[in-house]
C-alpha cells in the first residue's frame, strides 16, 4: 500500500480513519481478529493530528 502525499488525499485516508475507529470497539487484544487495524490507525492518526498541529502552528506563528 502507498502512502498519501497530497494533503488532500491524506485527509481524505484519515478521514476514512476516523470513521473505522468510531465503530472500533476497543476489545482487549485477545478477543480481537489478528488483523485488525485499529491500534494502527489511532497511532497513525495520532501522529497525522501532530503534523497538522505544528504545521498550522508554523504557518501562523504561534508555538
């Protein structure tokens, strides 16, 4: 899978992740199927909400 490097696709990718952990339901890992992806989105959404917030911060020149 590529990643997204046009901010408006990467939106668009997270958005869909927002959407799949809205219906997440946060089972503890044993009773999960070996390939689900939410630990992985969240993680990834975290760091994706972190970009955006010190890109915004940068371009606006807060801190």
């Amino acid at each position: 899978a590529g990643r997204a490097e046009h901010p408006a696709d990467r939106l668009a990718a997270f958005a869909a992740a927002v959407r799949h952990l809205l219906t997440d339901p946060v089972l503890p890992p044993p009773l999960l199927p070996a390939d689900w992806p939410g630990e992985a989105l969240r993680t990834a959404y975290t760091a994706y909400q972190r970009q955006l917030t010190d890109e915004v911060r940068t371009r606006v020149g807060g801190t």
